[in-house]
C-alpha cells in the first residue's frame, strides 16, 4: 500500500460531500485528496508523511470568491487606504497624513470611503481642500461606484457647471450647478483618465500582495470580476499572465474579461482571442463580465419602479441601464454560442431582470450548453424572477455581507426603495428555497474579503458584533452548511473547477483548517473564527 503525502487527522473534517458530511481523516498524494474517512485513513501514514493533528479543529474545502477584485484590492492597500474609516474626520486625518508622508507623488489616489460618512452620502471637493490643495486627489468610495476629487482635480480635467452628465454617469452639482466633488459611475472617467498610469511591476505587486491577503484568510481560488481597463483603473490580465506563467500565481483563478459598454458585438472576437491567450497554470479568461446598472445608494441601480425622495414621494429616475436590454439579449446569445459564461453586475430588480431575459434568450436559441452564466449582487429581485434562476440554470452569485442592518443601509437605501421593495432584497433563503444554486463572493475591496464574516451574515442576517439584536430579514438567513457550500463547492463550480469545493477522493486537496468547529459553534460566534492552515494542490500556502 502506498503511503500519503499529507495526513490530517483527529478531525473534525467537513467534506461538503453529500454522501458523508462528516469525517475524521483525510488523506493527500500529490495535488489530491486520496482518503477521506476514520481511523482507516492512519494506515496511509508513512516515514515520510507529513501529519497535521487537527485536535479538534475544523477541516473544510478551500473558500472560492466567485466575485472579487484581487489586483485593484492588493493595489490599494499600497495607496490611501480608507477603508473601516466613519466619520469624515477620521478620512481626512488619513488623507492629510499620506499627502505629507508621499510629497513625491503626482495624484493622491485610494479609496475605501464609505457614503454614510457624509451628510447624505456625498462629501465636498471642499472638505479634500482643507488637506490637499497643492496636488490633485481622486479617492474611490467603497463602492467603487463613485468617486470624490478636489478643485485642482477637477480643474485640471475642465470639469465644470458647463461640462453635461456622461450618458453612464452623474457629476453632482450644487444650486448653482457647480459640481460639488462627488463625480457618480462613468462621470469618475471624466478625472481618472489624467490620473499617472500604474506599470506593470504595480500591478504585480497588487495581485501579490492580494494572493497573500487572500490565502491568509483561507481563500484558494477566486473570479476576478473585471479584467479590462475601466474608470481610471488599469487592466489586471497582465498580472494574472506574469504570475501563471513564472508559477507566483498559487491561487486557482477564472477571470472575467470586461464588455466595454460603449461598444458592441465587434468586440466578441477580441475577447476571443483574449481567451485563448489566457490559458496558463492556474489561470483562464473563460467568463465575460457585463455590468448592467450601478448601485442603489447612488440611485443608478436599475429599477422597475422609480426610486423615491427624501418624503418618501415617486421621483421619475428608475436608475440606469448600462446596455440597452434588447441589445443584451443579442450579445448573451452570442457569447453563450462561443461557450463563454457570462457574469452580470445586476444590483437593482430591472437589472436582474434584464438580465435574465439575456439568458434565457440563449438558452431558447442555443439550447442549455452548461456555461454557467451567474449574476452577482442581486440586492433588490422582484419575486416574480425567483425561480427563474433554476428554471434557468442561472447562478445567484450573493455578496453576504450586505444583507444586514447598517448605515448605508439603513439610511442611504431603504428610505428611498420603500417598505415593499425593501424586503426584497439579498432573498438569499427565497432564492435557496426555489432552487437556485448559490455562489458566493465578497466585492472586495468594496467589502472585506474575508469568508468567515460573510458566512456570518449569511446565517445572523446581522453584522459581526452587532448588539442591538436587529435581524435584516430574518426569513433570507441561510443554515450554516448551504452557506457554506454557497463559499466552496458553488463558487469552484461558478469557476469551472468541478474537482474542487468538496473533499473527496480524487478532488484537489484544496484545504483549510480553522481554530475551531464553527459547525458546532453558535451562530452568533461564526464571524470569531480564525483561519491556522491554507492548502493548495496539497502545498501549504500559509500557515498561522
């Protein structure tokens, strides 16, 4: 009998194997689980085996982020990092502090500031002048659908009460029509197009920095969600190809390759080619992002009724619509015809909507062909559209940890969707009730990256820490093992990686081992874990 590479042992083990939930040993050859079971597995041990005793802690499969941004997250960590800032003290306190400790530096740029700092979620290209009038800044929030630039920022870009709206965007404006600062979705091209490109060591750098972020927090595989060049930020394929072919990339990765919304069909042939070009070690471009609307908390996310005012009346906008929906169904069809899949930013209910007739405009003209199309965020679904993600075959890709009670939500977005629309947001368990097959992700760096908050929010439908015992939508919480398979087997199959999210033999040995069985645990304790080990095809990519 042949001995093991890798033997962990005294469980417990988490297989996400239907057949057998539970186990107790497991055993890796190479990049692959050989034994999953007992006491049985320690025959497998041999002189040169390397044996984790788990102790009591928890084995589960690798986490996968069906839905994140690796390299501009790794990137902005080296850059002016707002992120887990309130208050607008505290974002210009750090904006002041970079400034004067980067002197040589052309543009301030990061991002990370969230909405519910500012009064009604805007700032002032004033209050970046009281810190920085010397250099421009162009700062992202953290939604990355906006962005928050002072004077000589937009100055320099000749951004004035003159310059009009872009057709996928808004320049916010006071009384008079001057614009304010806050520039919304496509209006952010307007200044980022001046901001110094970054080269291609930057990016690297970033994807690197992100991989080891990333492993730390138990994550092995991942889709970046926008690989092309948009909104002053550069294209990360080039970082994914450097690192896949000098073996640094140890993550496994799908890439989504970016549908310039300005163009049409002419472009399918390039990313054809991109495709092709892409297929290196542990990474491949077979997904096609297509980002339909914006976000609520801006009022671009695409609705089917108009958001209302700050009294609570109708207004007439209904948000935007990126690519027009006739058109989408066109271009859908065409991908899924090349056997791409297609991954959809589809925030608001129109959005989704549209979404889904694209699919299922495919499907009736190619048949199903199993690619895998999915959309992400999905924080407002008209009821009416749930089951047609099953009938569909279409993957709900759910970003957990925005399906809770807090400011954004619960200032900058309820009062303006209203009590109806409202609860139709994150439908996670309505979604899992009618047969849909969750995926799960994180937007990072829009939110934290890490799995074990969001299966917290997942299961509490409440933020990790919260106290005041508010539940959002007590019916959308999920048990923890649909959670949990909704972070490995859903998002490896959202990925294309059938031989990973499970543990069992002949699967990738793709591994994590937390502090505790957070199975047993109780809920409210979900987000205290700790990731100790991360394994990839058997190699241990970090360790606590």
């Amino acid at each position: 009998m042949s001995t093991a590479d890798l033997v962990f042992t005294g469980g417990p083990v988490f297989t996400g194997d239907p057949a057998r939930t539970r186990a107790s040993s497991l055993a890796v050859v190479g990049e692959r689980i050989t034994a999953v079971g007992h006491d049985e597995v320690r025959e497998l041990i041999g002189p040169r085996t390397e044996v984790v005793d788990l102790a009591g802690r928890l084995l589960i499969p690798g986490f996968q982020d069906a839905h994140i941004h690796a390299v501009f997250g790794g990137m902005e960590l080296a850059e002016c990092d707002l992120s887990g800032t309130t208050g607008a003290d505290a974002c210009l306190r750090l904006v002041g502090e970079y400034a004067a400790a980067h002197p040589e530096l052309p543009w301030i740029t990061g991002g990370g500031w969230s909405m519910e700092s500012f009064e009604g979620g805007l700032p002032t290209r004033q209050l970046l002048d009281s810190v920085v009038a010397d250099r421009p800044v162009l700062l992202v929030n953290r939604d990355h659908h906006g962005s928050w630039a002072n004077s000589l920022a937009l100055e320099l870009a000749g951004v004035t009460a003159d310059t009009p709206d872009p057709a996928d965007g808004r320049i916010e404006r006071d009384a008079d029509g001057v614009p304010t600062g806050v520039l919304q979705e496509g209006a952010s091209d307007l200044v980022s197009r001046l901001v110094p490109p970054s080269t291609a060591a930057d990016r690297l750098a970033g994807l690197l920095r992100a991989q080891t972020l990333l492993h730390s927090l138990g994550v092995t595989g991942w889709q970046d969600a926008l690989l092309g060049a948009f909104s002053g930020r550069p294209d990360p394929y080039d970082a994914y190809l450097t690192a896949a072919r000098d073996g640094s990339l140890t993550a496994r990765v799908t890439g989504a390759l970016w549908w310039d919304r300005a163009r049409g069909a002419e472009q399918i042939p390039e990313l054809v080619e991109r495709r092709a070009a892409s297929r290196h070690g542990r990474f491949r471009a077979g997904s096609v992002k297509i980002m339909q609307d914006g976000i609520a908390e801006n009022f671009t996310a695409a609705m089917t009724s108009p958001y209302l005012d700050g009294c609570g009346c109708a207004t007439a906008n209904t948000g935007l619509s990126f690519v027009d929906p006739e058109a989408l169904r066109g271009f859908v069809t065409a991908l899924d015809a090349l056997d791409f899949q297609v991954h959809f930013h589809a925030l608001g209910d129109r959005a989704v909507r549209e979404a889904l007739d694209a699919v299922e405009a495919a499907v009736a003209a190619n048949g199903r062909r199993g690619n895998r199309h999915h959309l992400a965020h999905l924080q407002v679904v008209h009821p009416d559209d749930i089951a047609r993600f099953a009938r569909l075959g279409a993957l709900a890709n759910i970003q957990p940890l925005w399906a809770a009670h807090e400011p954004q939500m619960d200032e900058l977005t309820i009062p303006f969707l209203g009590p109806e629309r409202a609860a139709w947001q994150y439908p996670f368990g309505d979604l899992v009730r009618a047969g849909a097959t969750l995926v799960a992700g994180s937007d990072w760096p829009v939110s934290s990256p890490d799995p074990l908050a969001g299966l917290h929010v997942a299961v509490n439908r409440a933020e990790p820490g919260a106290t005041d015992g508010r539940v959002f939508l007590p019916e959308q919480r999920l048990d923890l093992t649909t959670a949990l398979a909704a972070y490995t087997a859903g998002s490896a199959h959202a990925g294309g990686h059938d031989d990973a999210g499970s543990l069992r033999a002949g699967h990738l040995a793709d591994l994590v081992v937390l502090d505790r069985d957070i199975l047993t645990a109780p809920p409210e304790e979900i987000a205290e874990a700790r990731v100790e080990q991360t394994f990839v095809g058997g190699t241990r990519v970090y360790g606590a």
